[in-house]
C-alpha cells in the first residue's frame, strides 16, 4: 500500500501537524492544502505589497520535518506554491540549505492563465453564463495529479505546485507509485475519493462533525492519512494515540464536503460518488472500494478573480423587545445620513439570537470613499438617536478592496503543465504504464431541480420513485429538529452553496429521501426562496446533495453575507423543525 497523509487542509492550518504526521506513524507521501478560491485573492494581494506569492505557514512546517522525511524517504507534496510555486520551490532549496540538507525540489507550474487572452478567451462564467468583462487579477487552471507523479518519478523529494485540484496531491503519488494510465479510470477515480477525504485534514477524523458529541478528545484531533492501494481503493485512518474519530459517518461527512453532481469531474478522471462503498473495518479504519470512473472532461476549470471594488460592515446590536422595529428604525436613521440608493451594493442582515440579535449592514461600492468611512461614521452618528439599547460590535472603521471569484472552463489541451526539478525541465507526463482502461461506464442519476419561477418543477429520478414506495410505516409523527436523525455538512463552490445531508440507517434515508425534497428544502431554509436548488442523490451513502445556486452571490471574496462560505448553512438546516415519524426518533 502507500501511506498518503495530510498536514493541512487550508491556509492557516495547525502549523505541528507536520510533524505530528512524520512522527506519529509510518507514512510513504506527506500532503497539504494551502489553497481555496479565497486562498488566491489573500496572495494577490501579498505579492502586490512585496510579499510572497505563496503560502509562508509551509515552510515553517517544513523546516520542523525535512531532514526526518529525507532520512526515511517520506516525499513532500503540497499546493503551497499558489502564484509563485517556482518562487516557493527557490524557498524550500534555501531552507535545505541553511539546515545542511540535499534535496530535490520540483515545481509544477503552467496553471497561470492570467495573461494569456488566447486561453481565456471569451470566457464566461460556468454557474451564471455571464462574460467575463474586468481585468483578471488572477487566472489559474485547475491541473491534476500526472505533472505531480512527473516529478515523482523524476526523482523530486520536495513537489510544489500552483493550482492543481485538491484530490490531485493523493492522485498524483498514486499515479508514480502505482503506474496508473489516463485510462484507468476506476482506480484514478478511488484516488480522487481518497483526496477528496483527507485533503480537508480534521474534518474526515472528527472536525466539524454534526454529531461531535461522539468524537473523542476533539482538542487535540489527529490529522487523516489513507492507504492507497493498487486498485485505488483504500482504508482512511489517523495516527494512535491522536484524537478525534474515523467513521463511517466522518467519512461520509467529508464526501458530501462541496460536491454538486454525483460525477465528480477532474482533470485525471471523472469520479462517480453514487459508486462508492464505505465499510467500518474496525477502530478509526474505514475502507472505501468501489469507485466507478469515468473519462475526464474535455475542459479544465479555471478560477478566475478580479479586483471589484470595496465594502465595509457595521454591526449593531438590538436588544430585548420589538427586535423587527428597532432594526427598522436603525436602518433608517443610516439612511437619512447615507442614501441607500447611492450604493452599489447593500446587504443587510438580521441575526436574532437568545434575547437579542445582531443587525449586519454591508455596503460596496466602487468609490473607496463613499464606503469607508463616510458610511460607518453615519452609523455611529445614529447612536443617540436610534432604538434603545444601541450599541455596536466595532469603532467606525475604513473600507477594504474585495474581489470577485469567476470560474470559467477552458479547453483542457490548450493548458500546458510544466515540471521543473532542480531548475531543469523534465517531461510533465510519468512514464507509460501497460495497465488498461478501466470497466464500462455507468449510468448517473438525474437530479431533482425546483426553479423559483416553478415550484412544482420536480423531476424525482427513477431510484426516487423506487424509494417513495419504501419509507417506514406512516404512523404518528412528532415535530423535531431534522438534525434529530439527519447529520448535514455545508460549504462553498464559487457562488453556490452545497449542502450534504445524511442519515446512519436505511430506514431513516428511505423517509428523508421521500421528505427533504428540494422543494421542502426551501421551506425549510428561508434564506434560499427565489434561488435554483438542484437534489442529487447518493443511495449508497445514505444521503442527498443540495446545490443551492446564487446563495453566496458571486462567491465568497464578495459575498457579504456573516457565513460568507455557507460554513453554516447545514447546521440550519438540522436546526429546522419538520414532522418526523416517531418510529424513527
């Protein structure tokens, strides 16, 4: 087998879990994620103001584990690189340097779209169809994980890239140690399962866990590792003697992380997430086999960010009796000061809580100053002559530039990776390998869609049908929490919020599966009326995806809203009260 694991699931991770992952047990790969779509604005940004364009935190992880990893011949692999992943690579020699270690580092690259108009092109936003009209501030092309084993197999001990899929850093060692071709799609589809799961570190051991009541010693979370095998299935465990938990249900918990259709596409394989089978093989051990893939598409994703203006927030806080008509009040008193309408943007929001509730305005606006001050000054002017009880949670601060995410597709031939080691370039494909395609496709369950303009519009799939004929026996409800018997996890995709929702028992699916409908959903959810919510279902792990397109306007730089990465939004939905069958509770 090969032991993949994982040191970081995003930018600003636990900077020992490196070295808790080399030292806590065998590992042949250590991987880490640095990067998401707000990951790129926050460096743009770095590197405009003189510093690098990559993430810093990796080298400090780094410099706790090179030598440990050369030693014992652990390969590095990480996305730290981000916009400069050459400049991270020319870092991580000098760190070897000072520390007297020899090291081969690579750096894959080629993902920098941001100058080439050719590429881009006429590009056009993926979720909205709108075209793309700014000035890119960045353009990175999603890679997948063949440069990586490129570098692998060319004898890299240290791989740094820019922007290649999450998945790609469990896929491309996969790829070198196991020889895998483009056509072996289900054992490349097992690896990009696998990365799915640990690439987001905690969260597949017990982070962010719906049911964190039954995760043991929280605090101190052991980070994920998977052991890859030649067919690409494998087994999701952590270190002994780490906390936290690996369940099926954690593990579940991660699959449903920010997914859309259940055909995963990628720049290596098409995933089928409705083909996954997951088994407890015993404390902290969940193998996943079963993994369908598919050709990959003939597009690459693109994200896509440019500079949109600037924003700025006032929170107040509103206290006691008739909560609705103190934020009333407050509002209007800003607005005699400030116009609403001589905004670009306003978002306002209305948080209650026990006893009292927070009262958010956003503006943005293209003028700096007509955002910054001048707007958060007017709020506090309204504080002796607005509800009472006013008090806010933050002085009267300046505005801030915010940027907008843009995904985009572009034909994936017109991208071209590049795999420099040691300076010097080397084929960005590992060598052929004489394994085969992989079985014949399999057919995709159609999703179910309410569109605000027709709320009856619910084409239920066929295994719906089927199941509507199978949940328990009618008998007496009770109205409850949906959270009761349901786990939910929620995040961000561009503008979009994904919502995974699941149950532990076939029995509970079968009636959450004929209840929660997309339509149900929206109900549920008030925050989501007016909005395309799109139902994909996953029988095999008990659970049903909800893509609620829009919610996060045009992504989470931009979004103005508290839980601007939906982080939250399942817990909302656990939280909804509905009728539950009492044989189930």
């Amino acid at each position: 087998m090969l032991r993949v694991a994982n040191c970081s699931g995003f930018y600003g991770d636990r900077l020992s879990a490196a070295r808790e992952m080399v030292e806590g047990g065998p590992i042949d790969v250590l991987t880490g994620d640095w990067l998401a779509e707000l990951t790129m604005l926050i460096l743009a940004g770095n590197r405009r103001n003189g510093r690098p364009g990559y993430a810093p935190t990796f080298l400090a992880q780094l410099e706790q584990v090179l030598g440990t990893c050369l030693e014992r011949g652990i390969r590095i692999v990480s996305n730290a690189g981000g916009l400069d992943p050459a400049g991270c690579a020319a870092a991580v020699s000098e760190l070897a340097d000072r520390l007297g270690l020899r090291v081969r580092v690579a750096c894959v690259t080629g993902d920098d779209l941001t100058g080439d108009l050719g590429v881009l092109g006429d590009a056009v936003n993926a979720d909205t169809g709108e075209k793309l009209t700014a000035t890119p501030l960045t353009a990175n092309a999603y890679l997948g994980g063949r440069p990586i084993a490129a570098a692998l197999a060319a004898g890299a001990d240290v791989v740094v890239t820019g922007r290649v899929t999450d998945a790609a850093l469990v896929t491309g060692p996969g790829i070198w140690r196991y020889g895998w071709g483009p056509g072996d799609h289900d054992a490349l589809a097992g690896s990009v399962v696998a990365g799915h799961v640990i690439e987001c570190g905690c969260q597949a051991t017990g982070g962010n866990y719906a049911f964190f009541g039954e995760v043991p010693d929280l605090p101190h979370c052991g980070f994920p590792l998977v052991e890859l095998e030649a067919d690409g299935s494998g087994v999701v465990t952590k270190h002994p003697g780490t906390g936290g938990t690996v369940s099926v249900g954690t593990v579940t918990a991660q699959l449903l992380y920010e997914i859309g259709s259940p055909r995963y596409l990628g720049p290596d394989v098409t995933a089928r997430f409705d083909t996954i089978r997951l088994e407890q093989q015993g404390p902290d051990r969940v193998r996943i086999s079963g993994v369908r893939g598919e050709a990959p598409p003939e597009t690459l994703k693109v994200a896509v960010t440019y500079p949109a203006g600037y924003r700025n927030t006032m929170t107040m806080v509103l206290t006691g009796l008739d909560i609705e008509a103190k934020a009333r009040l407050a509002l209007d008193a800003v607005w005699v000061r400030v116009p609403r309408d001589s905004f670009e943007q306003v978002h306002v929001e209305l948080t209650p809580l026990a006893g009292t509730a927070l009262l958010r305005v956003t503006v943005m606006d293209p003028d700096r100053g007509k955002a910054g001050r001048a707007f958060s000054a007017a709020v506090v002017e309204t504080g002796l002559a607005s509800y009472p009880g006013f008090h806010g949670l933050a002085p009267p601060g300046d505005a801030s530039p915010y940027g907008v995410y843009w995904p985009c597709l572009v034909p994936a031939d017109a991208v071209r990776p590049r795999v420099l080691l040691d300076g010097r370039e080397v084929p960005a494909d590992p060598p052929p390998s004489p394994a085969g395609a992989s079985g014949a496709a399999v057919p995709p369950p159609a999703p179910e869609t309410v569109r605000p303009s027709s709320p009856q519009a619910v084409r239920p799939s066929p295994r719906q049908v089927v199941r509507a004929s199978l949940p328990a026996d009618g008998g007496p409800t009770l109205r409850a929490p949906l959270g009761t018997i349901a786990g939910a996890r929620s995040g961000d995709k561009g503008g979009n919020a994904n919502l995974g929702v699941w149950t532990g028992t076939a029995e509970r699916f079968a009636w959450l599966s004929e209840h929660l409908t997309a339509g149900r959903l929206r109900e549920l959810l008030p925050e989501t009326a007016g909005l395309v919510v799109e139902r994909f279902d996953l029988p095999n792990l008990l659970a049903l995806n909800f893509v609620v397109h829009g919610l996060l306007g045009r992504g989470v730089a931009s979004s103005p809203r508290m839980d601007a990465q939906a982080k939250a939004l399942g817990e909302e939905l656990r939280a909804a009260v509905t009728d539950i069958p009492r044989a189930l509770l």
